[in-house]
C-alpha cells in the first residue's frame, strides 16, 4: 500500500502519513548554515501534532531549542543523573535510588536513539522486567518496575523541557500495577513450634 500523505488544512507544517500526523519544523545547522527539515514523532491527531508544534517554534524563537541527534537513551540517561549530583536539591539515597532503579533499563533500552523512544518501547520494557528483570531470570516485584516508571518519568520529562523531546513518550504509558497483595500466611501452633 503506498503511503498516504497529506498536508494539515489550514495548519502549516503538519503532515499526515499512514494515518499518524507529524510536524516540520525548519532548522539551521550552525555549523553548515543551511536548512533542513526536522520531522516530529507521531501523533493521534492533527490537533495534537499543530499543539506541539506551536510549541516547539516557541521554544525555537525563545533559543531554548536543541536536538538530540544521536543522542542514545542509555548516553541521555547517563548524562541526565550526572548532572543531578548530590548536595544540590538531592539527597545521597535519593541519587542511590536512581542509581538502583536505571541498571535494569539501560542494557535493554540504552541503544535505542533518544529521538525514536516510543511508548510501546517502555510498554515491553516493564513487561520483561516484570517477568524476567532480575537476576537468573527471576521476576522483578512490582515495586522496583514502578520505581523504574518514577524516574523515567522524571528524566523525560527534563528531556522535554530542555528541548531534546518533542513529548515525554511516558505521558501514554501507564505505571505498573499488582494484581492484588500476597495472601498473607499465619503461623499456626505447630509452625511456632518447629521455629
């Protein structure tokens, strides 16, 4: 099937292709001084995709724009807790924290380009976590993977105000939840005894 493209009425610089809409948005290499084109990631609607638009040439216009070429998710991460050091606005457990809940995302999602990061990436993610993140193939608790949806929650979300996302892909991704609690075991007589 060919792909379909569009352009959005009355809305400059949004496209639709096979059924997803994108932004444009034109860019001066600083080093070159010529002009390209920078595509968006997709979105639901055109409305959505003309919002963040308008966004992304605000922040064009203000200078706070900058694009993470091929910047990797592992190489933006790493930055990203370097530059929180402790002793300013952070707690040294806090940054352990961080720490702790970043090694079980970087060996699978690290390699992946900051700006290809998709929502279904996250969605398996917690899914392998879930099933096989620990050591020797054991399940990782529910807990640890929503500690993993806290913090790269946060660090996308720096990403997005510091310009190198167009939308936090974390924002269509739902926090882990449990079925239920374990059923809680009582000891009886016999169990006291034994210990």
């Amino acid at each position: 099937m060919p792909e379909r493209r569009g352009r959005g009425r009355n809305r400059p610089g949004v496209y639709q292709r096979r059924g997803k809409w994108f932004y444009t948005l034109d860019l001066k290499d600083a080093t070159t001084g010529k002009w390209h084109k920078k595509w968006s990631h997709a979105f639901l609607t055109q409305s959505e995709a003309w919002q963040a638009r308008l966004e992304a040439q605000g922040r064009l216009e203000r200078g706070q724009w900058s694009d993470p070429g091929r910047m990797t998710v592992g190489e933006y991460l790493g930055r990203w807790e370097r530059s929180r050091p402790v002793g300013f606005g952070m707690r040294a457990t806090t940054a352990n924290t961080y720490g702790y809940q970043l090694k079980w995302v970087v060996p699978r999602i690290g390699s992946l380009l900051l700006r290809d990061l998709e929502p279904d990436h996250v969605r398996v993610l917690y899914r392998e976590l879930l099933e096989s993140g620990a050591k020797g193939g054991k399940p990782l608790s529910v807990a640890t993977v929503q500690g993993v949806h806290g913090v790269l929650h946060k660090a996308f979300e720096d990403a997005v105000d510091d310009g190198l996302l167009f939308r936090n892909p974390l924002h269509r991704v739902r926090r882990p939840v449990g079925d239920r609690r374990p059923e809680i075991r009582v000891w009886d007589a016999d169990d006291a005894v034994k210990f």
